[in-house]
C-alpha cells in the first residue's frame, strides 16, 4: 500500500513539474528539464545531436570493419621496381661507352662516393589538398564538422522521412498533402526573390551559432521546423530538396545569389561554411550589411 502511494505522489509531481516546464519551453523540452534542471535548451538539443551522432558513427565503423577486408582482399598496392645496378664489372665494362668510362672512372677519384640525382621519372608521394581548421567555430564547430561525416545516413534517414509524411500527408489531406515539383518550385522562387537566404531549425545550436554570425547581415531566415525530426510533411521534402542541391541535408545552409555558401562549419566553395567566410573576411564581400537603426529625434 505505501509503495503505491509512493508512485502515486511521484508520477503526480512529474506530471506537475511537466506542465510547468512544458508551458515555458515546449512539451519535448520539457522532459529534459525535469530530469536535468541545470541545462538550457541549446545544451540539451546538443546533447541530442552528440547522442545521434555517436550511434551513427557506431554504425558506421562497424560496417567499414566488416567491408575493409573485402576490399583490401580485392585492390592492392602497385609495387614499384627500382632497377638493378649490382651488374659485375666485368660484363659491364664491356657494354660501357667511352663517356660512361669517363664517368666510371671520375667516381673512383671521388672514393667511390655516388651523387645522387633528382629524376622525374621517380615516382613521388602528392601534396596533401589543403583542410579548414578542425576547430574553427569552438565546441559547435568541431561537433558540426563531425555530423557531416554522417551525410549519407541523414541522406537516407530524410528521404525515408519525406516518404512517410507525405503518404501521412496523402491520407490526411489538406494542409498536410503537397506536390514534389511546387516544393522545389517554391525554394527557387525563395532564391530568386532574395539575395541571400539560410534555411535554418528553430532548436538547433548549428543554426543559432550561425545566425548569429549573420545578425549584421540582410538576409532572409527560412525555418523549416523546430529540428529535423519535428517537420511537416512539405518540410520534410524541402530538407529534402535542399540536399538534392548541396550533397547534405544537414541544416543550416546558406545561398547567396542562388550559390550555395555552405552550413555553419562545413560546406562551400571553402569547405568550412560561414565559419570559413567569418575568418577569410569574405562576409563583407558577398553579403549586404543591415541598415543602421537611426537615432530618434529629442
């Protein structure tokens, strides 16, 4: 009996601290901040993107354990053979020309101490392509750069997504049903009708970190949804639209005249989205600066 009672004041003081939390922050967040009241919500929302990205990253390495083998039973190293110079006097010198005596013969006098001589027909190791800093953009940065090693299962996760809220979306009906071809229609007229536009989520710290670098900037904020796994049906088809165009479906992206300029940390013409164009100055160039507010009259 007292056990009862026990869960009984228990669930009844969760559901209590549920409300309350749920009318300041939302129902999901909600949950979070009863179990952990110290964390904002950007903190719990990047916690989710490190819990996702790190069950992603499991999957991944395991089926890059199972196939490495496969493939390395399959390709294997050209070898390279370095012809033989260990050819007896004897049978060279009879073959040698007068000017390779000549040379012979130099040699002896240096001590038998051979020059080495570039060639260009040896073989050379290429130059490593240039990388952007691993730690450009702090702590979201780095966790950014490490989500977009995970494209292509977000790529497959988006479009099974879209699959299955457009078919919720045709049994429902209005406003919930869309048309594939309006959706991309609509994003080009989106990028037609502006300069720059970055198509962002309400929850996440990528797209926090990245509006904030633009908040002096004119450009036109679309969001598609609170996070990639809270989206309408016609969203869901956008996220997946937008990765047609860029190779990710990682959010947040930015376009100015109609090119795309990358996310926040990744992506782009330099490899290292807004970040990369903040450290090279380049904002200043592509972008349009937001008037300043004028001061009012005393």
């Amino acid at each position: 009996m007292s056990v009862s009672l026990s869960i009984g004041t228990s669930v009844r003081w969760y559901r209590q601290q549920l409300q309350e939390t749920s009318q300041r922050s939302g129902p999901l967040v909600g949950h979070f901040a009863i179990l952990s009241p110290n964390f904002n919500q950007t903190q719990i929302m990047l916690h989710c993107h490190y819990l996702t990205f790190f069950a992603l990253l499991a999957i991944f390495h395991a089926s890059y354990s199972l196939t490495t083998p496969i493939f390395a039973s399959k390709f294997s190293l050209p070898t390279i053979q370095l012809p033989n110079n260990n050819n007896s006097p004897s049978s060279s010198s009879s073959k040698m020309s007068a000017g390779d005596r000549a040379r012979a013969r130099s040699a002896k006098s240096t001590g038998g101490v051979k020059k080495l001589v570039a060639s260009s027909s040896l073989p050379s190791l290429p130059s490593l392509p240039s990388l952007p800093s691993l730690f450009d953009g702090g702590v979201i940065g780095i966790a950014g750069k490490g989500m977009s090693l995970l494209s292509i299962p977000f790529s497959i996760e988006a479009k099974v997504q879209a699959a299955v809220l457009g078919l919720f979306g045709e049994i429902i009906g209005s406003p919930f049903r869309f048309n594939s071809e309006d959706v991309r229609d609509e994003i080009k007229d989106e990028l037609t009708r502006n300069k720059a536009v970055i198509y962002t989520y309400a929850w996440s710290p990528f797209s926090s970190q990245a509006l904030e670098a633009l908040s002096a900037y004119d450009v036109k904020v679309i969001e598609l949804g609170a996070e990639w796994f809270l989206m309408m049906p016609a969203e869901s088809e956008k996220r997946v639209a937008l990765g047609e165009m860029t190779g990710s479906t990682a959010l947040p992206k930015l376009f100015v005249n109609k090119e795309y300029q990358g996310g926040f940390s990744t992506g782009g013409a330099m490899g290292s989205g807004i970040v990369g164009l903040q450290k090279a100055n380049e904002l200043d160039r592509i972008l349009k600066k937001k008037p300043k507010a004028k001061a009012g009259r005393r």
